[in-house]
C-alpha cells in the first residue's frame, strides 16, 4: 500500500512538469494549428538560463530562496524571449504557407537550438548547485520532499493564472477568438500576429519555468533533456484534446501517473512503450482527445 | 511522428548514419581497396585514430579520453616520435551508439590511421570492431569491457582495461563477502556494456551462493527513476548493483537518499566520471563502484596526471589512465614493427610483454586481453573516489586498495 503511494506521488511530480509543458504545445497549437516541436527545446533554453543565473548569483545561506525565485524569472523571461523570436523568425513569415512547411521549419528550429546549446556547453551534463537538498513533509513509509510540494503548488498556480487570463481578460479572449476563426478575428479588429507572438510568449514562459524547476529539482542538465520530455508532454497535450486547456493539464498529470505506476507494476523499460502505445490508441481511436477539442475554450 | 528518434544518446541521427554509411562510406571504403591497411606513406605523421563519444550523455567521459590520448601522442613525440615520425591523433565522435560507432570506425579509415586506441561503450565499439577487422587496422580499447569485444575480435582487437566478466566477478565477491549481502538487485540500461555487466554480475552472485532478487533496465534519460528505486526496495535488497553509465547513477544515488532507501547502492567501472559527484551532492557518500584503479591511486601515473592537469585545467577522467596506455602501447608496437602495415602492428602487440602502462605492466594474452586482473571497488569519501578494498593475489580475501 505505500508503495502505491509513492508511486503516486513520484507520478504526481513527474505529471506537474509533464502538464505545464504540454500547456505550451496546446496554447500554440490553438492559435496556429503548429505542433511546435521546438517547444521541448525552449523548455531546455529556459533550465540553461536558470542554471546561469544560480551559478552566477549563488546559492549559498539565505540567498538560495531569493536566488531560486531570480532563477525561474530569469528562465521564464528567456525562454519567452526566445520563444517569441523564433515564432517571428521562423512561423509568422509561413502562416499562410501549407501546414507542413510551418511543422518542417519546427523541427529545424528544434534541431537548430540542440546543436547550439551542445556546442556552447561542450556537450557534458551541467549540474545545479544543490539548493532543494533535504527537507521532508513525510518520511516515514512513504517520502514527500518539500521541493516536491513546491513543485506541484507552483505548477497548478501558473496553470490556475493562465486559466484565469485566458477567461477573464480581454487578451485571453482575443486569443479564444482566434483560436476559433483567424479570419473573424482579425475582422473584428484583431491584431493577430501581436496576439500569435504573445500566445508563444506566454507558452514558452511555461516551458521556461518548468526547465528551471526541472533543473533545481533533478540537478542534471544537458542539452538533449528538452526531447523526450517534450515529446512526452506531446502526448498529454493529444491526449488531453490539443487546444483543450483543462484536459490538456488533466492529462499531463496522468502521463506522469502513467510513467510512475508503469515502472512499479510492469517494468521501466516498458514505460515509452506504454505512453506512445497509448498516444497511438487516442489518435486511431478518439482523435479528439479523452476530453474532446473543444473548439470554444481553444485558446 | 516525426524524423528525430529518441534523446541523444546518438540515436537521433539514425537515418541520417545510415544513409551516410549506405550511400557515401560503402563507395568510399571500397574506393579504398580491401586487405592493405592503407598505411600513411613514407613520411609524414603516423595517424592513430582515437573513437569517443564526443557529444551525448557520455560526452564528459568521450572528452576526458580524447584529452588523455593527445597528453600520450605529445610525449611521444617529444621524444622523437616513432621511428622518427611523429604521431598525431585523428578524434571521430561515436555518441556511444552502434549507428555513430560504425561511422566513426569508417571515418578514422578513410582518414588513412594505422592503429585506433579509444572508444567508451561497448555498444558503439561492436559494430565498428569487423569495420576495423577488414581492413585489419589493430584497435586497443581503453574503456569497452564487454567480453564479447575480445572474444569475437580473432586477435585483433585488444583493451587495456579488464572485462566485464571478470568485473561482474569482482562484484559478486564484494557484495557477498565484505558487504554480507544475501539479496542483491541488479539494474541495467539495456546497452550492450550495462546488460553484459548485470549479467554477468548475477551468474557470479549465483554461484557465490546470493539470491538475485530484481534484475531488470531502466529507461535512460527520464531524469525521474524514483519509481524504478521504489519497485527495487519492494524487493528487499541489500544491495542494488546499478551497471549503466554515470549519467544515471548521480540521479540514483539522490534520489535513493530523497525516498529513504537503506539498501546500499553500488555501481560499475562507467559510473565513477566526476558528473556524478556534481549531481549527487551530499547523496553520493558511501557510494561504491567496481572499476579499474582510478589515475590518483596509480603511483606511476602521477607524472602523466600533472601533464594531463597542465593541458587540460582539469583532472583525468576515470578511464585517462587507460587510454594514456592504450596510444602508448600502440606507439610501442608501431616502433616495435618498424612498419605501419596493419598486420605488422598487430603482431608486435601480441608480442608486447610487460611494458611497463601507468596501469601496470602490459601483456596481452591471445585475445588481446590483459593477463593480470583490474578490478577493484572505491568509495566516495568527502566528494571523492577513493580506493577501498581489492582481492588479495590468491583472489579469496579482501585487502584495504591503498596497502600496495
């Protein structure tokens, strides 16, 4: 019995990351129509970036929460910057191009930022100065670490603002609209392409936060760290119904209870086996995702 | 989905290698002849060609053997070089995969080497090994230690480091003898290097009279393996023998400590890089691997050790030392045949005996093997590897590592 519970809270953790990236993969996707297989990669540029800003301001004594707070504005403003940049280099210039070439040009950019964060960081492994080390809320039969509750407490505040700025504000339902029709929208006044590059900002900042909170919570960083877990969060966000913002997050953390629960009671080596198996039954099956596109709450 | 395949770990560039080996280096090689080793002419550098895993998961280690073998080749050849030439070291990246590995072997015998000394996992160096077999160019690994590699490589193929049996071995021994452990869980990651450790490790363990009680793969690159350290505890482990490479083992060894799990925690030879220490923090004390003796426990190398800190600004890595050996063992038998024919070279290896390595005197056997046991275990102590305990010559009790 408690080691279904730690298999559920080990899953749980993992599902919080798994969930605010795959935000990114649906915003995007909801107002574009692009899986934008980059975004794994900017959820990469955004733990770098926090591993600069802790190494350069340090973690020591009672700076760590201050510095760790700076780490994951400074990642999330980076990744957001970045993320802009490439929908205004390498996306907006092709939307009105056919659908590949905008999925073509993603995967360049993906391949494009890999290489060249490897070559900036000699290609070995950079590893966070320890700052969550230690300090239980549980520890008996089973373990909950605070930088685990932390963790999951942060992601549903980030995923509960970005719900609350996507229903509540003008911005948000400008982004709905779109989401809906390009053409309506842009006939009603609005400016799509200010509002295409605000929807990257925002998702990749929810990449960007979850790579610096990825990199304080694991430690070990490297370039290539971006791929599978975004292809993971890939997989949340179809499964979710892409462009479905709450099943997107509901489905996120069952992508994690799905890797935790597959390594305890089958075997870790048939985890991604499991996860794609399962992104190949919603797309064959259900196209649409467990809880549907819904089309008016795209955002 | 899409073109890319999973994480870097080489395997990305699936398509791209196997279209580049189908469609350019097959023409090439055979553009190229077949039996002669190709040689380098008359005058000119001796190229000997040095395979790593420069970018990937093992990009640290690939790095760190690829430092040590260009500190060999410039002390080589301040002292007048071989036979009059100098020597000079042409790198290929093997990202520690089969696809990369048979295209770095092609690359280091299109660029004319005589002699490969290099290489890190033992997966990337199974294809390249009948590559470098046909063109009969000697290869003298530093860090693959799977005992197929020698086995299968019809005296051609030899290693300065020690063989994965004999290293499952040595394990067995220290996790039923000094450790008292009576259940012991092995865990791999599906590579050649990890599963043959881990299976070799449980028929030892078997026959020492323990109880293997998990032997199964995590999947590398996920970052998170508390569940996996979870199904492991559930199965009442002493110890848990982890026999993949470092780039998992610091996540481990913290995350072990995270969930509060008394087993011990114990790894192979590719889990003592200093990358580890930098993850695990605070969590890797205690840690114990089975490896070869580390570069700051060899009395011998401490001359290299200097120049290797000199070039570098940093400290060799855990298989330096080896591959140190391993390009001045071939410069050696360069020297010794007078030649750079390929099959000239491999016959002066065999005949090597005792040359005096910074890992030891070296004598290869038939296969291509060295004739003395390696392995030793070392603990981390204060942010350190350091030597723990090794088998006494009659190889039935254990002895404090640093006594000798």
């Amino acid at each position: 019995m408690s080691e279904f519970v730690q298999y559920l809270v080990n899953g749980l953790t993992i599902g919080a990351f798994l969930a605010l990236i795959a935000l990114g993969y649906s915003m995007i996707y909801g107002v574009v129509r692009l899986i934008n297989f980059a975004h794994g990669d900017v959820f990469m540029i955004g733990a770098f970036a926090g591993f600069g800003t802790l190494t350069t301001v340090g973690v020591s004594g009672g700076m760590a929460v201050p510095a760790m707070i700076a780490a994951v504005a400074v990642g999330a403003l980076t990744t957001g910057i970045v993320g802009t940049g490439i929908a205004k280099a390498a996306y907006v210039p092709l939307l009105s191009s056919p659908r590949l070439a905008l999925l073509i040009a993603a995967i360049g950019v993906s391949l494009a930022l890999e290489e060249g964060v490897k070559v900036l960081t000699d290609a070995r492994f950079k590893s966070y100065p320890t700052a969550l080390d230690g300090g239980r809320i549980f520890s008996g039969a089973v373990r909950v670490t605070w930088g685990q509750l932390a963790l999951v407490v942060i992601s549903v505040a980030l995923m509960a603002a970005l719900w609350l700025f996507v229903t509540r504000t003008v911005t948000g339902t400008a982004m709905r609209a779109l989401a809906m029709d390009r053409d309506a929208a842009r006939l009603q006044g609005i400016n799509v392409e200010r509002l295409i590059l605000t929807t990257f900002f925002i998702g990749s900042m929810l990449a960007g936060a979850a790579g610096v909170m990825y990199g304080l919570y694991y430690v070990q960083i490297s370039f290539g760290m971006g791929f599978l877990i975004g292809l993971r969060a890939f997989t949340a966000a179809v499964l979710g119904g892409i462009g479905n913002l709450p099943g997107t997050m509901v489905a996120g953390v069952c992508i994690g209870l799905v890797q935790s629960f597959s390594a305890g009671y089958v075997s870790s080596r048939w985890t991604d086996v499991i996860i794609f198996g399962l992104l190949i039954a919603v797309l064959a099956l259900r196209p649409t995702g467990l809880f549907g596109e819904r089309v008016v709450e795209r955002a | 989905m899409t073109p890319l395949t999973r994480r870097d770990r080489g395997r990305r560039s699936r398509l791209l290698s196997a279209a580049g080996a189908g469609l350019l280096l097959v023409p090439l090689a055979a553009a190229c002849g077949s039996g002669d080793s190709g040689g380098s002419g008359g005058s000119g550098a001796i190229k000997i060609g040095v395979p790593a895993p420069l970018s990937g998961d093992s990009a640290s280690a690939g790095q760190d053997i690829l430092a040590a073998a260009k500190v060999a080749a410039d002390e080589v050849n301040k002292a007048g070089g071989v036979d009059g030439r100098k020597i000079e070291i042409v790198e290929a990246d093997d990202q520690c995969s089969a696809q990369q590995g048979a295209q770095a072997a092609q690359k280091l015998l299109n660029s004319k080497v005589v002699a490969v000394a290099g290489g890190y996992c033992s997966g990337a160096a199974v294809p390249a090994i009948p590559i470098y077999g046909r063109r009969s160019v000697p290869f003298v690994m530093d860090a693959s230690t799977n005992p197929s590699l020698t086995d299968t490589g019809k005296g051609k193929v030899f290693r300065t480091c020690g063989r994965d049996d004999n290293q499952g071995l040595v394990a067995a021994k220290f996790m039923t003898g000094p450790l008292g452990a009576k259940r012991i869980a092995l865990l791999h990651d599906n590579t050649t290097y990890a599963k043959g450790l881990a299976d070799a490790a449980a028929k030892s363990v078997k026959q020492a009279g323990g109880q293997v009680v998990y032997e199964d793969a995590l999947q590398p690159g996920q970052s998170d393996y508390s569940p996996v350290l979870t199904k492991v505890a559930s199965t009442k482990p002493d110890v848990l023998y982890f026999t993949g490479y470092f780039a998992e083992a610091g996540l481990l060894m913290k995350q072990r400590k995270s969930l509060g799990l008394k087993f011990t925690l114990m790894g192979g030879d590719a889990t003592t890089d200093s990358t580890v220490l930098k993850t695990a923090g605070s969590a890797a004390d205690g840690y114990i691997a089975t490896t070869a003796p580390l570069a700051k426990d060899l009395p011998a190398a401490a001359k290299f050790v200097s120049a290797y800190k000199a070039a570098n600004n940093a400290d060799p890595g855990p298989f330096s030392v080896y591959e140190y050996d391993a390009v001045k063992v071939v410069a050696k038998a360069i020297d010794d045949a007078g030649s750079t024919k390929g099959a000239a070279i491999t016959g002066a290896l065999h005949k090597i005996k005792d040359f005096p390595g910074i890992t030891g005197p070296i004598t290869f056997d038939d296969k291509g093997d060295r004739t003395d046991p390696l392995y030793i275990t070392v603990q981390v102590k204060d942010g350190a590897f350091t030597a723990y305990k090794k088998l006494d010559k009659s190889g039935a009790t254990w002895v404090d590592a640093k006594t000798s």
